[in-house]
C-alpha cells in the first residue's frame, strides 16, 4: 500500500465508449495501491478499483461551470494539505491550474502529454502548456521523438520520461471472433472466406487519416477485400460516412466499404478481432502525427492485426524491425495498395497468432511501470529516454 503518495489526479473524463489511455497511468496507479482521487471536467465513469467517493466530476455545461471547476481546484490544492502528488494528464488541464507552479514547494507536480500540440497550431493551450511544463517536477511524454522535441521547444531542462501509449497486459482481449468475421463478410458479399482480408481504418473517415488516399487504393484490391470504418454518429462521422459512400460508389467498391457507429472500447477490441489489417495512416503536416505511439497500436497488436503505417521515422523503425506490419507512402494511393497487398501476405503468414504472443511480452504498459512509479515517488532520475524498438 502506497498510503504515503496520495495522488491528485487530473484528466479527461473517461467512459467504457472512450479508449482507456488518457486514464492508464490513474488505472495503474490505483492498482498499485497508491490513494488517488480523480478529478475531471465534463461526464464520464469512475475508473477500474476506483471508489465512487474518490471520483470528482464538474459536467461541463457552460463558462460556470468552468468556474465551478476552478473553484474546486483551489479548494482541493489552495486551502487543504490532502495530496502529495499532483499529477495532470493533457495540455487542456492546465489553463485550469495555471498557479500551481507557485505552490512546487507544497506538490510533486507532474505533467503527462499523449497528445504533445502542434506548434503554434493551438497557442492558447500552447502557453499554458509550456509555463506548466517548464515548471514541474517531472515530464512525460508517450514517444520519444516528440520528447526530444518538446524539450527544445519549450526550453525544458530535460527531455521528457517516455511511458507509450500501450494497454497493459492484465487488459482483457477477447480471442479471434470467427462468427462476427463471417458475420461481416456476409454483408459485405464475400463468397471465397478463406482468402478473404479485412481491413479496419479504426474511426471515421477522415482527410487527417488519409481516408481518401485508403479508400483510393482500396479500389483497386481485389474483390476479396473488405473495408470498416467506424466512428461516433455525431455530424463529423455522418459528413464523413456520405464522402466515403459517394467516393466508394465512384470507384464501384461500395458493396465491400461496411461502416460501424460508435462502439465500447471493450466491443471495438472484439470487432478487431474479427480482422487482419489495421492502418494507421496520418499526413505530415507537424510533429504529432510526424512521430506517433497511437493508442491504436497496442489495440491492433493485441488483436493481433498486421499494421499499414506511414513511412515516417520512430514508428516505421519498430514496425519494421519487430515485423509488424508493412510501411508506405501515405500521401499516394498507388504506396497504400502496394502496402497491403504485402500486408495480405504476412497475414497468410499466420501473424494473428505471433502478433498477440510478441505483443504481450514486448509492446505493454508494464514495461513503463517501474519507471511510473519511480517518478510518483520523487526517486525518478531524468536521463536520456529509451522506449523498446
């Protein structure tokens, strides 16, 4: 029991209909028997092991209920000695706790980014970012890249701990699901099963992950491929659907195109079991999608998809060098059909099985904890980040 770091912890609100990796690092420290207390703006659920007394949420109405927010926080961190540790997930915290850099002396003050901002693309929260970053007590970033960067670019005096974006191995994953595969091959009209390949673009479709480039090559697959999209059925996932249903009907390649409307976390890790190619394409329009440890990674591996990435450095390496799937140029149709093509052939190669095997040994969140847990405790040393490639 770690009684004596009792923890202020403060994200995004999080709900079974939200992927768990802005909440992990309060998951696992719950787990490891530290008290924490989760504070949140907007509605979610109380975490796993997490006591309904120690879940604190403002439902985020309008400008007083930021208000309300702010006053909590003073409350909680101004006027009371209850936390030892505060730790702060997300650059969209910390207008919200813009002082708290004055009381350092009072706090171990943490700050842990999953989503460092483009530069100059978002300056408010940029600023704010950047004062809280520079004065806390410790930094964690999800990638190394974007750690080396963050450090020059916000003039820090270390680079940032990596702790990636990965699920941890006691995370439930349900195994090959054969009646929902032949259940999405029906409806999408595939006689041949057995040479059939399904490829989940994981969300919506979207220009920010090449879904029109994807949808392009997927054309020109054979009639054997399989296509899902999947997304919330908000306005941006509709426009999305009606742009991907008039490209797909352009290209004759709709009947094949399925799409899916917001699901669980616990049944999106079910459908992708379902499948055997999972991309993760982005542009190169900056450092976020430049260098990338999405938590779509770990939810691919663990179902044990083969990867179609962009051939982007950091990403790219490990893929390659672990086998994971196959890299291409993600502003060219012509590069993504190749990709997949080679993809269908790892795929043949059985890596469903040894994918979910080398991903539960090297690619889950155990393999930060130590390290998590050092920096909770103050024992943390910063020196030059290394994560598994």
């Amino acid at each position: 029991m770690n009684s004596y770091n009792r923890i202020f912890y403060f994200s995004y609100p999080q709900s079974c209909f939200g992927a768990p990796h802005q909440s992990m690092a309060a998951i696992h420290l719950i787990k490891e028997g530290y008290i924490l207390d989760f504070f949140c703006w907007g509605h979610g659920e109380p975490l796993p092991g997490l006591g309904a007394e120690r879940y604190h949420e403002i439902k985020k109405t309008s400008v007083y209920s930021a208000i309300k927010l702010l006053l909590t926080l003073f409350k909680e961190l101004l006027f009371t000695k209850k936390y030892d540790v505060v730790y702060v997930q997300g650059a969209q915290q910390t207008p919200f706790l813009f002082w708290l850099p004055l009381l350092k002396k009072r706090y171990r003050i943490i700050y842990h980014t999953q989503d460092f901002l483009e530069p100059r693309r978002h300056r408010f929260y940029e600023f704010f970012e950047r004062w809280f970053a520079r004065n806390a007590s410790y930094v964690i970033s999800n990638e190394i890249n974007r750690a080396r960067f963050m450090k020059s670019y916000y003039g820090l005096k270390h680079v940032p701990a990596v702790v990636p974006t990965y699920l941890p191995l006691w995370w439930q994953v349900p195994v090959r699901n054969i009646r929902l595969r032949n259940e999405l091959l029906d409806e999408a009209g595939i006689v041949d099963r057995d040479n059939a390949v399904i490829i989940f673009a994981g969300g919506a479709y979207r220009k920010d992950r090449m879904s029109p480039q994807l949808v392009d090559a997927f054309a020109r697959m054979p009639e054997n491929y399989v296509l899902l999209f999947n997304g919330p059925s908000m306005l941006e996932g509709k426009a999305g659907r009606i742009a991907c249903e008039h490209k797909a009907h352009a290209l004759d390649c709709s009947r094949r195109i399925l799409f899916r409307g917001n699901l669980s976390f616990s049944d999106l890790l079910e459908l992708y079991t379902a499948g055997d190619v999972g991309v993760l394409l982005y542009p190169d329009d900056g450092v976020g999608h430049f260098y990338q440890c999405p938590g779509r990674f770990t939810e691919y591996l663990r179902c044990g998809l083969t990867l179609l990435i962009p051939n982007y450095p950091g990403l790219e390496l490990i893929t390659l060098k672990h086998h994971l799937g196959v890299s291409c140029d993600p502003e060219t149709f012509e590069s993504i059909a190749s990709a997949l093509s080679d993809a269908e052939s790892l795929v043949r190669e059985g890596a469903y099985a040894r994918l979910r095997t080398l991903t539960e040994a090297k690619f889950v969140y155990e393999t930060s904890s130590d390290l998590l847990n050092q920096i909770v405790g103050g024992t943390y040393e910063y020196r030059s980040p290394s994560v598994e490639t």
